[in-house]
C-alpha cells in the first residue's frame, strides 16, 4: 500500500514588529518615530533604528552600541531635559523655534539636520546659526517631547491653571503688598520663590509677614483690585469648558483675591485650589492656614494627585510659570510652560512644550477639531 507523504506545515507569515509605547517605561531614552510605526527614535543618539524584526530586542541591541553607550556616559536624559547648558537666551529661542517648527511640520530627523546645516551655510554671518550644529539635536528631542504634550493637551480631561503670572497677569501677593505699601521687600521674596530658589512655605511665610494685611486691607484690595487677564486665557477657558473638560484653578496665592477672576471665568469656586489667610477677631493678621497642600513645596503635585484619584483623570494637564507648576508633573500627565508675563529659565529649560501665548494653545485645539 502505498503511503501518502505527510502534509508539510505552511510557513506562518510574518509580520514586522510594530512600536510598542509601554516600552518607553524601561527605556526612557526612546520616543515613537513620527511616520513609521515600525520605527524608534533614541533621543540620546539623536537617531531612528528598526524594531521591525526583533521589537524590544531590537531596543536592548541599540542600548548595547557603542555609539548608545558613549552618548550615555556622557549624561541621562533626565540630565539633558533639565539642565540643558546653552550659552545666551537668543539660543534658547533659537532652538524653541526650531523644535516648533520641526513638529508643526513634522520633519524627519535627517530633514533637520540637513535644515541646521543648511541655516549655518546661508547666514554666515549669524552667530547662533554658527551654532545650529551644536543645538539642532537638542532641538529635535524636544520637538518629540512637545508632540507628546500635544498628544496629551488634545485628548485633556482635566486642567489645571495656575493663577499668578499665568491666568493673571500680575503676581496677587505682589500687588497686595504694593497696595499695604511693602511692594519692593516682596517682589525680591517672590522672585526667589518662582524661580526654585527656596522652599515656597519659606517664601510664602516671608512675605506675609512683611505684609501683614488686615482683613480691611484684604478686602478692600479685592474691592478695588480688578482681575488683569492674560491675552487668550477667557477664550481659551471658554473653548476647554465647551469641549466638556474640567479647569481647575491651582495657586500658591489667596483664594479670596482668586475668586473674583474664577467668576469672570465661570470656573466654580469648588474648582479653587488656593491658601487662605487667618485673621483674629479683631481683624489683624493671624497668619495662613497651613493645612492647605498649596501653602508648601509639592502642593500643587498633591492638588493633582487628589484630582486624579478622585475623578479618575487619565490626561490631566498642569499650566503655570513656575518651578511648583513644573513640579506638579508627574502626577500630571503632561505640563506646560507659560511665559506670556514673565520667562523663568528654569522653567522654559525644564517644560516639554513651553509658550509665551495663550493662542498656541487653542490653535491646537482648534486644528484638532477640524481635522
């Protein structure tokens, strides 16, 4: 009897490796290509390499290259996003601008760098464009970071402001104190504050205690005092709270001088996130209720984490010009760098996405609509 041949298996077809974005929690270093979903992008190496035939062991082989390695030892990530070294503000705008335009566009690497080579050999004479080479690459990991953030921004369900310097133009505490006459001794105190120089329950204590401000002056400071509104944050609110997300209003400052903008804004006073000032009967300065988590470094990352667990935010945004706004993401999903009234530098460095209009923001909404 003839014996029929085994039938031989198909060879099961296969399919290239695609990027997987939970990689990123055991290699930080890498960021998901902008076109190809078979690529990786190392923001040390400043290059793209394939995960199409081996994924996270593609990932390990590139961790293992020397070129990986030499970029490693000569700093972390974390290192690069947060203390950048650039020699003059001009070049800090420069390479702002160029990672704008690199993620607008959604340029490749190669395109970028061919663009930075290019500005060096048509403006001569330019000293920062002598420099693109140096800055460009810097530039490029930023651009992927803020497509990130725009990523979270456009999918938002919760967002936090902060108040002075960012919804309002001036600093309250400061205006205050020009109001009790003590503004000079404050403004040095709130700079310091600000900018991370010192813990802001330090600052914050300071402060207060050279204004000392009755329950008189308070009030009639509020009574007085009308809410200066950065250009863009009334229309930008309005678009947040038609799109069904949340707007919180987070601040180091006196919720009795933030409630006034919060009515103007329609964001309910429950929404207020702030310090409140103690008064003895009398009405002289007892000091400020030091159980508010504002009233302290870290505050606003404990505002954030307790709105996240209560409400279950999965893309809760933090806007603010400061070093505690900074500090506030992570639990925040994504932060945001506001320098529309004041631009501190460690902030503008630090921040992923960093704007100086409010306008920045909405036209991204805006196009995430209409797309």
């Amino acid at each position: 009897m003839a014996l029929t041949p085994p039938k031989s298996n198909p060879k099961r077809q296969r399919y290239p490796t695609k990027y997987q974005v939970h990689w990123e929690k055991e290699f930080p270093w890498i960021g998901k290509h902008s076109t190809s979903k078979t690529t990786a992008f190392c923001k040390l190496c400043c290059r793209n390499f394939s995960v199409s035939h081996g994924g996270k062991h593609d990932v390990k082989k590139h961790a293992t290259s020397s070129m990986h390695i030499l970029h490693e030892k000569s700093g972390s990530l974390t290192t690069f996003v947060t203390t950048v070294q650039v020699e003059d503000q001009a070049v800090t705008n420069a390479e702002w601008l160029f990672a704008n335009f690199i993620c607008e566009h959604k340029l490749s690497v190669e395109a970028a760098d061919h663009l930075s080579k290019l500005c060096k050999r048509m403006f001569p004479d330019s000293v920062i464009a002598q420099q693109a080479e140096d800055w460009s690459g810097r530039a490029v990991r930023m651009a992927l970071d803020m497509a990130s953030v725009k990523n979270v921004w456009r999918a938002a369900d919760a967002v936090c402001f902060d108040v002075d310097s960012t919804v309002l133009k001036d600093e309250a505490l400061d205006e205050l104190a020009k109001f009790c006459g003590v503004g000079q001794e404050v403004q040095e105190w709130t700079n310091k504050a600000m900018g991370g120089g010192v813990s802001f329950r330090e600052a914050l204590t300071e402060r207060l205690n050279i204004v000392k401000p009755s329950h008189k002056n308070l009030s009639d400071f509020v009574s007085q005092h009308t809410p200066d509104f950065s250009p863009g944050i009334k229309e930008l609110v309005a678009i947040l709270k038609e799109r069904g997300v949340a707007v919180y209003l987070v601040s180091g400052g006196m919720t009795s001088i933030i409630e006034p903008a919060a009515e103007i804004l329609s964001v309910p006073f429950e929404n207020i996130y702030a310090n409140k000032l103690k008064f003895y009967y009398h009405g002289d300065y007892a000091g400020f209720d030091e159980d508010q988590p504002t009233s302290e470094s870290g505050g606003k990352k404990v505002v954030v984490q307790r709105l996240k667990d209560k409400f279950g935010y999965k893309n809760l945004v933090m806007i603010g010009d400061g070093a505690t706004d900074m500090e506030a993401c992570p639990p925040a999903d994504a932060f945001i760098g506001y320098g529309g009234n004041v631009v501190r530098e460690k902030v503008q460095q630090g921040a992923q996405w960093f704007v100086r209009d409010f306008q920045e923001l909405i036209q991204e909404l805006v196009k995430d609509e209409s797309s």
